[in-house]
C-alpha cells in the first residue's frame, strides 16, 4: 500500500473515531509512521484530506446501491427495492466507512459543509438513476400507486435517512425490528397491494 493509502486509511479511522475537529494530522501522520511535515507530500490540508474520503465512502454507497440493484434485477420490485434498502443500511451501520458517512452527513465541519453537500448531491444523483430504474419496474409490474416519481423518491430518502440515525440509538435487534416495521409502513405507502 502506498503511503498516500496509508494517510488515507488511517485518516478514516481518525475521523470516524473522533470526527474531523478531534483529529489532527500530527496523530494521521503517527499512526501512518511518518512526520507530519511529510502530510503535505500527499495533501494540502487536513480539510483536503477529509473531502477526499467523504467523497470515497459516498461513491462506495453509490456502488453498493449499483451493485445491490444489479444483482437483484431478475426479482420483483418488492423484493429488489427491499434488498437496496437493506444493503445500504448495513453498509452505514457495519462498516467504519459507514461510521464516518454518518459523521460527515450529520456533522460536517462548518467551514466545509458547502463542499460535503455537493458531495453528497452528486451522491444522490447516482443514486437516483437506481431509484428511477426501481420505481419504472414497479410501474411496469404493476404494483407501485401511480404518484409522482420524485414522492418515491423523497419517501425513499426519508425512510433510508431516518433508519441512519435510529442506527445511532438502538442495539442491533431493535434497530433491524424497527427496520422491518418501517419497511412495512413504507412499502404499504407505495405499492397498491395493501
């Protein structure tokens, strides 16, 4: 691994552990193995450093999304959109990527938070070409309610929002209940079966 990485890595392990104000370069550069005075070989500022993994963890959630969609095409709507939401949820609450998605969604340094909200809409804009293609194949299916695309899209966000910060309170066993209740409520708002 290139010391670049390393930064990187251990970068993303400081600022999950103790977000972007409690963490200095000095502590990246020690726990890398080298001064910080050679930092600024790899990156201008801490601040670079963090919109670079922020913008890393929000284009792995965009692949994990991609790929879940991808591989539950040949599945029911019901069943993919399920398998989206699922796997999104457990790449934020299991992955130290996801520790640090949260923190920057949440709690963005002030001075970058303008930067992290672009990040994060370029972010959706991949992921709504997912959403578009799921709400298409519950049209064509014939079992989602005929509303307005973006309403999906708004009730999507809003469940998959809310289910990261219940992750914040609740142990795993009532999170993945309060995941299933709400998943219930949410798929009886959008489908025309119930």
């Amino acid at each position: 691994m290139s010391t670049k990485e390393r930064i990187i890595d251990a970068a993303l392990q400081a600022f999950s552990k103790h977000g972007f104000e409690g963490t200095t370069l000095a502590q990246i550069a020690k726990n890398v193995g080298i001064q910080k005075p050679s930092m600024y070989n790899h990156f201008k500022s801490k601040n670079e450093l963090f919109l670079l993994i922020s913008e890393r963890i929000t284009n792995q959630l965009v692949t994990n999304i991609q790929t879940t969609a991808k591989h539950y095409e040949e599945t029911d709507i019901e069943t993919r959109l399920y398998a989206v939401l699922k796997h999104s949820c457990d790449f934020i609450i299991h992955e130290q990527e996801g520790v640090m998605y949260k923190r920057f969604m949440l709690f963005p340094p002030a001075e970058l938070r303008s930067n992290v909200r672009e990040i994060v809409q370029a972010g959706d804009q991949e992921i709504n070409q997912v959403l578009h293609q799921l709400f298409q194949q519950g049209l064509d299916e014939g079992r989602l309610r005929h509303i307005p695309e973006q309403m999906f899209h708004s009730a999507y966000y809003c469940l998959l929002d809310g289910l990261f910060t219940e992750s914040f309170i609740y142990d795993d066993s009532d999170f993945q209940r309060r995941f299933k209740e709400a998943w219930t409520v949410f798929w009886y708002g959008i489908s025309k079966e119930c």
